[in-house]
C-alpha cells in the first residue's frame, strides 16, 4: 500500500465570485477549485480540511488546509503545480510536508479576521473589497466600546442565527482594534475561533457607535443580552478578509 504523507498548504483567494470556502452543491466555491486541481496535478481524489470555513464573499489571505497524498513531489513543485491548475483568483502561497498528528483546525491558537470600510463620501474603483461608509466615524468611541469584546465571553449576540450544529458560543477573543489610513479604516479581531457571522455582525453594531446611534454602554448590552440576532447589522461579505492562522509554532518549524 502506498504511504500518504500530510500536506498543509497556506492560501490567498478573492471570494467574490465564490459560495464560501466548503464544497456546496452546484456552486463554485473554493473546496473545489483546489480539490479539482489536486486531481488534475497529482490524479488523486483527496478531501481538504480548511482551518477555517470562509462564508460566501469572503476573502482570505492566510487560510490554511491540508490534505493527504501518495505525490512525492517536492513542496516548491506542489506550490508550482497547484497554481498552474488554480483559477486567478485562488493562489498557493507556500506548502509543508507535516506528521499526521498536526490537525489545521484543532492545533490552531487563534485567527485573525481584518474587515475593511472604505470612509468617503464616494466609492472607489479600485479598493473593491473595502465597504463604502460616506458618514463620519469616531473611531475612538469604536475602539472604546470594543474593548468590552476582550476576553472569554458567550457571544450568541453576535450569530445571526443560532444553527444546531453550533453547540458552543463561548469564543476567547484577544484583541479588536479599528485603526484607519487615511480614507481606509481597517477593524482586525483576533480570537481562538469564530462564530458564522461574528466578525460582520461585530462590525455593523460598531458602527453603530462610530455614527453615534449606539453608546458604548449600549454596546455591552448588546454581548449581555445573548440573544442570536441582536448584534448586527451583518456587513457585506465584500469587506472580511481572513489575514492568517496562528499555531504554537511557525509551520516552517513543524514540518517534516
């Protein structure tokens, strides 16, 4: 029987045009572009494990994944390979052979989603994913009431709905923080994992506050209350981006 080796790959893709990271019935979606190129490159059928699930619209430039394989391909070869059968939008950014105790998923420390909002009075044409807020903000005020996120906390709030397969709602978030550039305000939110729409409906409350309709003590309720739905509203996918996955040591030093 031939031997399979665990490989992980780092991944950057634009999900405009995709129905989320997970393979879904006649859809495109990112699961099977990178399925069909594995196919095509090495003539094996292997399933892919995602650190994260990406919903429909988002972004990511660290996603991370593995898979299993007979290929004895080298890494850079792999990278080269995948690339080659990959759509433009969907990139392998770099590959490790590793022991097949690494799981992608449970050995991660945290994520880090960053969303982005666009604030001018006119939309751009070349900064697509951001989101147009032409209002005035106070990021200061944003970045007071999201401090009320830090820690261990039970975030049903922030689901917009409360799906069976969700068991737990308790997340472990380290940090949040808006910062902007110029026109470009950049919100990243660091936790152990997430909840399906956390970020976005994270956001959307928070801006609430940044225009002055929401106070920051009325944000905490908004956590207290722990009710699916409260939080919102849930931001366009278009402006959530996942920057990268953490582990307790860098992938170059795990690997095989």
């Amino acid at each position: 029987m031939t031997e399979l080796t665990k490989i992980v790959l780092i991944l950057e893709y634009d999900g405009t045009n995709y129905y989320g990271f997970q393979l879904q019935a006649n859809q495109p979606t990112i699961q099977a572009e990178l399925e069909k190129a594995i196919w095509k490159l090495t003539g094996e059928r292997r399933r892919v494990i995602p650190a994260s699930r990406t919903d429909a619209g988002v972004h990511a430039k660290g996603q991370v994944v593995s898979f299993r394989t007979a290929s004895i391909l080298r890494t850079e070869n792999l990278v080269k390979g995948l690339n080659f059968y990959l759509p433009g939008n969907i990139s392998v950014r770099a590959a490790f052979r590793v022991s097949e105790a690494f799981n992608v998923r449970r050995d991660a420390v945290n994520r880090e989603y960053h969303y982005y909002i666009l604030n001018r009075p006119t939309r751009s044409a070349i900064q697509g994913f951001a989101y147009l807020v032409s209002g005035k903000l106070n990021i200061d005020l944003m970045n007071q009431a999201a401090q009320a996120l830090v820690g261990k906390h039970d975030f049903t709030s922030f689901v917009t709905s409360l799906e069976p397969n969700i068991k737990n709602t308790v997340r472990e978030v380290y940090q949040v923080e808006f910062k902007r550039d110029g026109d470009l305000i950049t919100f990243s939110m660091v936790a152990d994992s997430f909840l399906p729409h956390q970020v976005r409906n994270t956001v959307g409350a928070l801006l609430k506050v940044g225009t002055g309709k929401m106070t920051a003590d009325e944000f905490k309720k908004v956590l207290e209350v722990k009710k699916p739905g409260f939080a919102g509203p849930t931001m366009p996918a278009c402006g959530l981006c996942l920057m990268r996955v953490n582990y307790p040591s860098p992938l170059e030093e795990i690997c095989n």
